[in-house]
C-alpha cells in the first residue's frame, strides 16, 4: 500500500502512467522486473537452479513476486536475462528496495555489469484473443502460466 497519496504518484510517474487512468488503471497490474547480464562462466543449468534456489529462500514473494522467468540465449550460453514478475501496487511502493535486492541475489552469478528495466506487462496473443491482459488473470492462473513458460 502507499503510505500517502504523494507516494502513489511518483509510482505512477516513475511508469509514465497518464494521469487520467489513475488508481485503477495501475492497480492489478502487473510489474515485470528485468535484470539483464553476463554470467560468470559454466553450465546455463546451473545458473538457472542458483537463481531458483535464491529467489525461493530470499522471502520476496513475500514483498509481492508473482514468478520469474530465466532467459539464456541460444546463441550464447553466458548472456541471460532474468524476468520477475511482481504486484504492481507493491513494487511501486518499495521499487528500489526490491530491484536493489533481487540485484544482490544475482550479483555473484552475474560477470561484470548489470542492466535494469522494468515496464507495464501485457501478453500478446492472436487476435481471437488479444483483450485479454495479464490483469485479467488470478494470482493462481498467473502462477501457472509463469509454470507453463519455466517448463519450456
């Protein structure tokens, strides 16, 4: 929750939400959390099951994480980009503590630099079903999609 309403305008701001959609528009949605880096040398397997061991002890699906998802691409072992998806109401109201803190989690696997992005999410789908929208979702159904898209 924010603690004032001033609070929940630098949220909204900070995503360039119009004002004109307000609470409501940015309230259900979704926050994805993009961690972009080198990892340090070694098996891509090993990387992903690190990760997936950190983010399950580390306590932020407690602070709002829905699930994430690990990219490793195919073209090069070592760059892979970490996706989190998290409460946008509870992101927005601790952002920079939790990037700060998933970027801890990942700052021994990561080979020099890291990138950070985050955005609005919304799934693309074919036209049959393009309105629907990860807000559209239960918390259940999302989690079983983020299972969906882990699994491979």
């Amino acid at each position: 929750m924010y603690a004032n309403s001033q609070l929940r305008g630098k949220a909204l701001q900070a995503f360039k939400v119009p004002k004109a959609q307000g609470e409501e528009q940015i309230a259900g949605q979704v926050i994805a959390l993009r961690i972009d880096f080198i990892a340090r040398p070694g098996d891509s397997n090993e990387v992903a099951s690190e990760i997936g061991q950190l983010l399950s002890k580390s306590g932020l699906h407690d602070e709002g994480l829905y699930g994430s998802l690990l990219l490793v691409s195919d073209l090069e072992a070592r760059l892979v980009t970490l996706l989190t998806l998290w409460d946008s109401e509870r992101f927005c109201a601790a952002r920079d503590r939790l990037t700060q803190w998933t970027l801890k989690l990942i700052a021994n696997l990561a080979d020099g630099p890291t990138r950070v992005s985050t955005g609005l999410t919304r799934f693309l789908l074919p036209q049959v079903s393009s309105k629907l929208i990860v807000a559209d979702l239960r918390p259940a159904e999302l989690a079983e999609l983020v299972e969906i898209l882990a699994a491979g």
